[in-house]
C-alpha cells in the first residue's frame, strides 16, 4: 500500500491549486464546502466547482492520465492546459492563474495562502519516475470504490449528500443529516497516525451532546475507535485491498450497516 499512499500524498499536494480555484471564484459558504473538489472516475480527474467566467462556466481539473491541469468549458473542451511535471508549487500556481487572468479575473484570491495547511510532504517538484504506475491504478480503484461506497449509504438511508473531496483532509466522503438529533460522516481517509493505513470511517454526531461510546459492540468487518481526538468506526484498507471490488463492496457494506446500526440504536 505504500506506492498508493505516495500518490495519494502527491495528489494532496497538487490538488490545493483547485481548492484556491474554489475559493477565489465560487461563492463563499460559511462550512467552506465551495472549495471541495470531487473525483470524476468517467474522466479519471480531480475537478473542482463550476466558475461563472466572462464568457461562460468554467472547471479546474487535474487530470491524472496527461498530469496536468486543465479549464474546461461547460462543453468538456480543454481551453488551457499545465502539466505538472518538473514545476515547483510557485510556478504551477502562476501558469494555472493565467487563464482566469487572461479573462480579466482577478487572480488575488487565487493566489493567497489557503486558510487550512496540509502536511509538509517535502515536495518540491514531481518528476515523471516519482509517479508510480501501479500506485496511480490502485488510488484510481479506491477512490472509485469510494465513490460507490458513499452512493450506497446514501441509497440506503434515503438521504441526498454531495460526495465530495475535502481538500484539508483529502477524504472521499459524505455528511448525512439522519435526525434532528443525529448526523453521519461516511468516507475513506487518507493514512493516519491513527489507523497507521488509509482507511474507511463512519462517525457520528450528536450537535452540543457528546455521543457516549461505551456499549461498542465488536464488528464483523472494521474496529471501533474511541480516543482523545476522534471517535467513531474505522476499516483499514487492508482488510478489502486483496479482495475483488465486489467483494469489497460486501465487506464495506458490512461496515454500513453495523455502524450505522450502533448509532441509530444509541
């Protein structure tokens, strides 16, 4: 799993240049959410939100086939591409703000800090050889697993949520509003000090009262996790990863429902 966890860290990296896209030109909601990014498995791209441009709407991707980032139109035409290789975070921010320039936008926005930070990854610059073929094959089937996971819980609760990539955490995930009184957070998370592997989480809450987590029942597929910083349910990707992806489907459905289960019951 580690060739897919250093993509996933690169990919981290890259992806903060859509997120400033987000920010700068996409309405601003108070939870931030106009800055997620979402991965688009027809195109294999990470793309952000649609931009009301002078001449029409407008997306950042980076595509993960050409590594690069791309403006589309509203048409799927590329208007302008940088590839990624061999430039450092400066220059790949200076050349992907030229489009948005050349359309008399206003690139301050775009070229501000972020408000979140992410991990320091040491990356200056990526090369060619420091994308892993196999690495990239196995980041594009989780995330697309990812995907599908999110779309049955949300067929299975009955309930409508974007699935949506964070860009502070990088986690494919959803939010669900169950009840007034419960809400539920459902993704796969990068790797962590935590589960020590990328992994699938199921987290809830309970607005101002705390959910008490001292009944847990073991589970047939992931572990529960209480500690000081966050409780909820976690499966390692490593107890689906050998697995067929409909095999993997079953197994994260199991995580579905018996976490689900806990938390509607308690």
């Amino acid at each position: 799993m580690q060739e897919y966890n250093t993509i996933d860290r690169q990919f981290h990296w890259l992806s903060q240049l859509i997120a400033k896209a987000n920010r700068a030109y996409v309405p601003e909601q108070e939870d931030e959410s106009h800055t997620n990014l979402y991965f688009d498995p027809l195109e294999i791209r990470i793309q952000g939100r649609w931009i009301d441009a002078p001449k029409g709407k407008i997306i950042l991707a980076l595509n993960l086939h050409s590594l690069s980032f791309q403006w589309l139109d509203a048409k799927q035409k590329i208007l302008h591409e940088v590839p990624v290789l061999n430039k450092t975070a400066e220059q790949l921010e200076k050349s992907v703000s030229e489009y948005p320039g050349s359309l008399n936008m206003s690139t301050e926005a775009f070229l501000r800090p972020l408000l979140h930070e992410i991990t320091d990854y040491k990356i200056e610059k990526l090369n060619r050889t420091d994308i892993s073929d196999e690495g990239l094959r196995r980041w594009v089937y989780f995330r697309v697993l990812a995907n599908w996971a999110c779309q049955d819980m949300l067929g299975y609760m009955q309930l409508q949520s974007e699935i949506r990539i964070w860009p502070h955490h990088f986690d494919t995930g959803i939010y669900i509003q169950v009840k007034a009184s419960l809400g539920l957070g459902f993704g796969l998370a990068m790797e962590d000090t935590m589960v020590g592997q990328a992994y699938f989480y199921m987290s809830g809450y309970h607005g101002e009262s705390p959910i008490s987590y001292q009944n847990l029942k073991p589970l047939n597929a992931g572990k529960w996790v209480s500690g000081e910083h966050w409780n909820g349910a976690v499966l390692p990707l490593n107890e689906v990863s050998g697995s067929s992806s409909e095999e993997a489907l079953k197994i994260i459905h199991i995580f579905i429902k018996e976490t689900t289960s806990w938390f509607l019951n308690n």
